[in-house]
C-alpha cells in the first residue's frame, strides 16, 4: 500500500493548542474526487508510459530473484469505491490509499487519490515513480517470497507482517529508485535512498525542535487521557444517582438517557482526539521507523542485499536494529487499525450493558447506577489498553529522532 498523510500538526502555533489537529493545514490534501474525463485519460496514459519504462529498467533486478516474474496489470478505480473499512473511516483521522497491489489478480490499483495528488503537485512525475516502485516491490516480495508467507491471508496477519510487507515493499522500491538513477547497488546506495525516500524524515531532520516538543506534549497528553475519561465517568454516575436516589420524582428514562447520551457523546470525543492525537505524528507510517532501522544495519554490515532480505522475511525482529522500533511500528498500525473500528465498539459494547438494565423496567430504579458503572468501567479498561499503544508508539518516536540524527550526520543525507 502506498500511502499518504492527511494529517499534521506540525504547524500549531499555540501552545495549548499544539495536541490538537489543525483542520486548515489538511484541506488541500482532502481529496476533491471530481475530475474530468480529459484528466483521468491523460493520467491513465502517463502512468501506463511511466510503468512500461520502468519494467525495462528494472528488468535487471527483477531477474536476478532468478523466477519468472508476472507483470503485474494495472488498473484504475477511479469509482470511488472503498473497502469496508476505509468507509468506516473517519476520512479526517487516516491517510489516503494512493494504490495497492492485489497478490491473487496480481494487480497493482491505482486509486484516485493519486491523480488527486499527482494534479495537486503539479503533475510530479516522481509521485507516480515512487508509487510503481513501491507498488512493484509489494509484487515482488510477494511472488519471490516464501510460499508460507504470500499465502498468509489478510485475516491471518498481524501487525508486524503489515509493518514487514511495508519494509520490504520499501527496501525494492530503494534498490529500484537507485538503479534508475544509474547509481551502483551496493549497502551504503540503497541505505541512504531509504532515507532520501521517507518524507516524513526528511520533515524531521528540518524541524526537530518541533518534533521534540510535540513528542512532549503527547506524552503530557497520555498522562492525562485516563484521569479525563474518569473524572467525566464520576459525574454522569453522580448525576444519575441523584435522579435514582430521589424518590420524589418519577424515574424519567428520557433524562437517563440524555446523561447517558451526554456522557458517550463525551466518550466518543475523548476517542476522537486520542486517535487524532495518536495518528498525527511525523513517523506514524508504519514502515518509517523500521526503515530507519534498516538503514542503519545495512550501513553497518557487510551483509550482501539479498541475504539481508531474506533475513527480513524470515524474521523481520532478528535484525537487531529494525527490532529497536518495531514495537512502536507496530502500535502505529494497531491504532490505525484500530480508528474507524473503535468508534464503533466502544459506543456499541459500553451501552449494551445499560440497555440490558432500563428493559427489565421496574427495577430500573435501583440497578441503574449500578448498570452504568458497568459501563463506566468498561470505558476506562478500553482507553487503558489504547493508550499501552500510545506508550510504545511514543518510546519508539523517541528513539527514531535520536538514531535518525545521529544517522543523519555521519552519512549526511539531508
Ligand atoms: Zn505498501
């Protein structure tokens, strides 16, 4: 999947508003999908020429992985279509698919948010080359790859298979990028393309004050999200037990049911800024981190390009320095994933318990506040585990920004 970012906040001025998301800074990257057929015709011919030049090109390397490869096809879906979960999506918390290779059709998809994109910038060819390459390098993985690992399905796979496909999706599209620029492929070429692909690090390396504050003010911001959730928690439960405890007057469900409502709306925008909070980070990409990593190891060893990725696929985590920041690569995918899906259960999952409770009817009364701390509790536990995401994904931010400038100034890439 080639991917890009619709959020930042890289550019709050504030201080006290430096958690939250800068809306303005997102709307050119929100895609207009509305483009004429003159567009969508010139594109798809640009991108078919770009495709065919570098299948020759990359003829070379391709061969070397010693199998026949099956060129993949490519097609176009500018129809809008999205998968289930990317309509669940809130669109203002996830990044834009701009393609994705299907390993059974043997397709690379060309999404519409890349010529959204691509006439946004211009038309800068070089987003639609580092798309092929990476798209490329997903087929070329998964058809040189080992058998146990292309016929893992979807379902089967876990965060660091996703965080592993993205790295060696990268690693191709690098060995590709420097081919094409008629360099030598040797460790220390395909190590500095890495980081010269990445523009989250290049985004860094320009700002890293920024970066460090931000870091900052994410973990102050994780410190306080449980004690937010729990002092809203007391005072629904408060409220609803002074309406249960009044004899006086007459349980009125549709008061309970306005806290009750009050109090999930709450929820549910606590949720919201966790994720945007969470998500809009500079290396949140799951695959930035671990490229970093190995960058790093590759510089370092004399391990020849290929043996290095077989270890990959074998065992991403046995390359010590890619290991450094898997976990936190890992936590980024899992809260991505988790964004649109959470929304959902946490709101569904919490209220099943109270309206188990207001149908037994008369008992409500009594039970009512009892079936709320059910809730409540509920509630708490699910931010609690968020947040063990947040924490991996901050200490692995902070290690990113320390090896990335070390990195940076002996080998002097940006
Ligand atoms: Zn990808």
């Amino acid at each position: 999947m080639t991917t890009i970012k619709k959020y930042s906040n890289r550019d709050n001025k504030e201080e006290k508003e430096s958690l939250k998301v800068n809306k303005d800074n997102n709307t050119n990257n929100k895609s207009k999908i509305n483009f004429s057929e003159k567009d969508i015709k010139a594109f798809k011919s640009t991108i078919n020429r770009i495709y065919i030049e570098d299948l020759e090109k990359y003829g070379d390397i391709i061969k070397d992985y010693g199998k026949e490869f099956d060129i993949p096809k490519l097609s176009f879906n500018q129809d809008k279509s999205k998968t289930d979960i990317e309509q669940k999506m809130d669109p203002e918390l996830n990044s834009s698919i701009l393609a994705a290779y299907n390993f059974k059709s043997n397709e690379i998809n060309i999404k519409p948010e890349l010529l959204n994109l691509y006439l946004g910038s211009n038309k800068d060819i070089s987003i639609i080359d580092h798309t092929l390459a990476h798209e490329l390098g997903h087929a070329i993985s998964m058809q040189f790859g080992p058998d146990n690992y292309k016929n893992k399905s979807v379902k089967d796979k876990n965060a660091y298979d996703y965080v592993k496909d993205e790295l060696l999706a990268n690693l191709f599209a690098a060995q590709l990028s420097v081919k094409k620029k008629g360099l030598q492929i040797s460790n220390e070429t395909i190590s500095k393309q890495l980081i010269a692909d990445d523009t989250d690090f290049k985004d860094i390396l320009k700002n890293i004050d920024k970066f460090e504050k931000y870091l900052n003010d994410l973990e102050d911001y994780q410190k306080n999200l449980i004690q937010n959730v729990k002092e809203f928690s007391k005072f629904a439960y408060d409220k609803i037990k002074e309406i249960s405890d009044d004899k006086k007057i007459k349980i009125d469900i549709t008061l309970v049911g306005k806290i009750n409502k009050i109090y999930l709306d709450r929820v549910k925008l606590e949720l919201n800024n966790f994720f945007k909070n969470s998500l809009a980070n500079y290396s949140i990409l799951t695959y930035s981190a671990p490229l970093l990593g190995a960058s790093i190891s590759l510089s370092k060893q004399n391990i020849d390009f290929k043996d290095f990725m077989n270890k990959i696929f074998d065992n991403i985590s046995s390359v010590k320095e890619i290991k450094k920041y898997i976990k936190g690569s890992a936590a980024s995918l899992n809260l991505r994933i988790l964004s649109p899906i959470e929304f959902y259960l946490i709101d569904i999952e919490a209220r099943k318990a109270l309206t188990d409770e207001l149908v037994k009817g008369d008992e409500f009364r009594d039970t009512y506040p009892q079936a709320f701390l059910k809730m409540e509790e509920q509630v708490e536990n699910e931010f609690i585990s968020l947040n063990v995401y947040l924490n991996a994904k901050i200490e692995s931010e902070r290690k990113v920004l320390k090896d990335l400038i070390e990195f940076n100034e002996k080998l002097k890439i940006n």
